[in-house]
C-alpha cells in the first residue's frame, strides 16, 4: 500500500513537516492518532476550514485514527493567527451554542462509527488553576522563542495580549494531552500554525522524553491563481451550513472554479484516484468548454459536504435554469435555486398577465411594453411561454402555492413570493 505521505504529496498538500523520514517510518510502521482543532468562533465552518479536515479525513480512509478538538477554552480567548486586532470575545452561550453545529458538521463528514473521536479542550483545560499552569507549563516556555513564532511577531507592532500571547500555551497542552491520553502522534494545521505545532512538540519532549515520538505537518496555504484567497466569492464566505449557503449555491461555487486551479482542487478536496484526476486534467486541456473537470469537482465536494440527494437537486436546478423548464423544479430546489435572483412579493388573488407585470410586480415599466413583450412571446410563467394578453395569472396553481417565476427574455428571472 502507498503511504499516505506520499499521496499527500502528490496532491500538493504538504507544506512542512518536522520530521518527514520519522513520519513517514512511523506511518509505514502502524496505525497513527493524529489531530486537527477548530475553535467554536462561528456556528459553521466554511469552505477554508476544510483544508485541514481533507487531510484527516484521508488519514481516517487510509485506517489511521482522527482526533477532532472542538476548542471550547481556546475558543473563549481568541487565537491571534491571521489577524491584525484582537478578536472580540463571544459569551459562553454562544460558544457552546457553536461548538454543538460544528460537532454536528464534524459527524456528518466524519460519520459515527468510531474511526474518529471529537474532544473538548475545555474538558481539561478548565482544570488547571493558574498557579498549576504557570508551574507546570509556563517555566517550559521562553518569552524570546514565543515573541519569535510568527504567529505573535507579525502583531507585535500593533500589539497582542497576553491573553492571545498565551494561546501558543494552550494549543501545545492540547498535543501533549493527546499524546498521553489519546494516542496522538501527529498534529495538523494550516501553514500559519508551524509555530504553535512545533512548540507542542517540544513541550511532549521536555514533558515525556526527548525519545517522543510526536510530528507536526502542515498545510500549503491556499490561494487561487490570481493571488488572492481561496474560499471567497462576493457574496462572502461559502458555508458548510446549508442555512447559510444553500446546496445549490455550494455546488455552484464548484462549477464555477478557473481552468488554472480546478485539477489542483480535485487533488485536494476529492477522493478521486491519481489515474482519473490525471485524465480530467489532460480533458480540460483538450476541452475546456466542456468543464468536465468542473463538473466532478463539484459533484464530490458537494456530496462529502452535504450528500447524494443535494447534487441531484443542485443538478436539477443548474438544468432547469440553462433550459428555462423551471417547471419541473420543487418548491424546495425553487427556494435554493432562485435565492440571490430579483423576487417581489405578491397576494394570491388571480390577475391578468398584463397587470400582474406592470402593477403587481414591476417586472415591465408600462403596460404598452408588457403587450409587446407577451405577444412576441418574451414571458414565460413558471416556464411556459404566454402570448396571450388576457391570461390570468393564478398565484396558487404552482410550487404548492408559494411561487410563480417570471423568465423575461432568455435569461432574466424573477421571484415572485406569494404572501
């Protein structure tokens, strides 16, 4: 069998490791715990917040065991990475409420089956009292070495805390409470976390022995091929929570990736095989148009995230919008698909097709127009075309009574939601 270092590699996803010839021994070897941690900040992860997650997913594939830490004490404080300012301390409530959706996001992409476990840091770090923590952890830490990490140096000018300071402390507790008690080797993280990883591994040294076998691998930092950052659209954030970004709209953001990044996102977010990816790419070099490559990023992204039933629907939409057969669309894949196009509300009395276009909904500035445009058949309602001025338009006969859809043209769509 391949060792997973080396597919990892082969799909871009190794940035550092602190020892690569000792992890890639210990992985021949047996069986591994490894662990990746995300803080309760937010009540959904996003799409960034996968990159880590793929990489023990993989693991978990390949027969290791993932350990999640849902960071319910370093949650409560803030991590200084990435950012230029402290960040804004959220209530206990909240971040409770938080850790609750994200252990659910987890279960959904890791299953229930215990080949994975998600833990608590507040489960042990809230035992610690402050004398016990600065004898019993903070005599291992040097201030010059901690003020070097990059994670603290690039604030330094506009300043930290020493609340944020100490979170480096934290996180390398978090390895050495693993190692001990969960069989934790190897900790996962982003390009930015190299500092605190490496501090855990010195800690589980100084701690255990400097015979310790404990590794830390960290992540390319993902940018598009335009420089900026990976996981960002206009709209904002793509969020795992389908509340926040609906299937369909999850899908989309998939379909839509550059020729230049899509062969390096299907290594990195499917479990797709070297041979087929490797022939996608050689298809999207022959026929770009065709955006095959597109298509089965999308696919799998978006069945790991949110199952078989969301491609099919997302699919369906995706048709039905390029055909104009809207009509054969639920009211749930009405709701998803049509989200971020033009809607009006309107009342469920019947109106002719006429002042339904005009008065009711604005979708035609005068009646003379509205005229013009049914008889040359540019309207369609809910996917069929009306040319005949006096139709009556009946609010309740379509999309269990929720919705009637304008298509004005070949590729203007309207909303219309019934109050």
């Amino acid at each position: 069998m391949t060792n997973i270092i080396d597919d990892l590699k082969w799909r871009g996803a190794v940035n550092q490791e602190t020892d690569e010839e000792g992890l890639y021994k210990l992985i021949d070897e047996k069986s591994i715990g490894l662990y990746a941690g995300i803080d309760p900040t937010g009540d959904s992860m996003h799409v960034g917040h996968l990159i880590p997650f793929m990489i023990l997913k993989r693991f978990q594939l390949a027969g290791h065991k993932p350990v999640i830490i849902i960071g319910g004490a370093t949650g409560s404080i803030g991590d200084p990475s990435g950012k230029k300012s402290e960040r804004t301390l959220q209530s206990m409530d909240q971040i409770k409420k938080n850790e609750k959706a994200l252990t659910k996001q987890m279960e959904d992409l890791f299953g229930k089956d215990g080949s994975f476990e998600i833990v608590n840091n507040r489960d042990w770090l809230s035992k610690i009292s402050l004398l016990d923590f600065l004898r019993d952890y903070g005599k291992s830490f040097n201030v010059n070495t901690m003020l070097n990490k990059e994670i603290v140096s690039s604030r330094l000018e506009a300043g930290i805390s020493y609340t944020e300071f100490t979170y480096q402390i934290l996180q390398s507790m978090d390895f050495l409470h693993l190692y001990k008690n969960n069989q934790v080797q190897l900790q996962i993280g982003g390009a930015d976390q190299w500092g605190n990883i490496t501090s855990g591994i010195e800690l589980i040294r100084k701690s255990e022995g400097y015979e310790a076998k404990a590794y830390g691998l960290t992540i390319p930092l993902m940018l598009k091929s335009d420089g900026t950052k990976f996981g960002k659209t206009a709209g904002g954030a793509v969020w795992l929570d389908p509340e926040k970004t609906t299937p369909y709209e999850f899908y989309q953001f998939w379909m839509n990736q550059d020729d230049r990044d899509v062969i390096k996102y299907l290594k990195y977010f499917t479990f797709l095989g070297h041979d087929e990816i490797e022939e996608l790419e050689e298809k999207t070099k022959e026929n770009p148009k065709a955006r095959e490559a597109q298509r089965r990023l999308a696919e799998n992204v978006t069945e790991f995230v949110h199952g078989k039933d969301a491609v099919v629907e997302a699919e369906n939409i995706t048709k039905a919008l390029f055909s104009g057969e809207v009509a054969q669309l639920t009211t749930d894949e009405i709701e998803q698909g049509f989200k971020n196009m033009p809607s009006v509300e309107i009342n469920n009395e019947k109106r002719n097709i006429i002042e339904f276009l005009v008065d009711d909904t604005s979708i035609e500035d005068s009646r003379r127009r509205a005229r013009e445009d049914v008889a040359n058949g540019a309207i369609r309602i809910n996917g069929e075309k009306v040319i005949d001025v006096e139709t009556l338009i009946d609010p309740n006969n379509s999309f269990d009574g929720k919705f009637v859809i304008v298509r004005k043209g070949k590729k203007k769509y309207f909303l219309c939601r019934v109050k």
